[in-house]
C-alpha cells in the first residue's frame, strides 16, 4: 500500500511542476494516475491471489509489458483519444519505473 501512494504522490508532484502540460490536466490525468499504478496491479495482486504465479507474474513489471499493456488498454477508446491515452498511459508507468 505505501509503494501506491508513493507512486501516485510522484504523479502529483510532477503534476504540480509541469501543470501546463495536456496530458496533466483533469481529463486525462486520471489516465496518468492509472499508468503509474498499471505495473504492480498484476505483478502484486497475484502475490495476493495466487502466490504460486507470483514471479511469473513480475513480468507484468517491466518496461516492455507495460508498453504492450499500454498498446492494449488504448486500443480500447476512441480513436481520437487513443494517442492522449498511450501518452498518458506511457508517462504514468515511465514514472513508476523512474520513482
């Protein structure tokens, strides 16, 4: 639970220093807080769920599955949002590998 906070403390830190940036305003700076959290929803929920799969499930943690998740997940809205979505998406779980 901390390591969550601290994730999303980190979005709104960096919201509160580039606040004119589009992709941290209010429409999508939900989707940001989403990217930050994505990497350990699969990764520790199944150190909660099924332990047996927990280090296969560390996959779920690294840059290159984060970018496949992000592919999949803004491929599900609209297509004039998809692109706000993978950048948003992208900078949330950048700022996780980075915090």
């Amino acid at each position: 639970m901390p390591d969550l906070i601290s994730h999303a403390a980190s979005a709104f830190i960096l919201k509160n220093c580039f606040a004119q940036l589009s992709l941290l305003r209010r429409k999508y700076f939900t989707v940001v807080l989403f990217g930050v959290v994505m990497p350990d929803l699969i990764s520790r929920s199944a150190l909660i769920f099924s332990p047996q799969w927990f280090a296969s499930a560390q996959f779920f943690h690294t840059p290159i599955a984060c970018f496949f998740q992000t592919v999949i997940i803004s491929g599900c809205f609209k297509a004039n949002q998809r692109i706000m979505v993978f950048y948003a998406l992208s900078l949330g779980w950048i700022l996780h590998q980075v915090f």
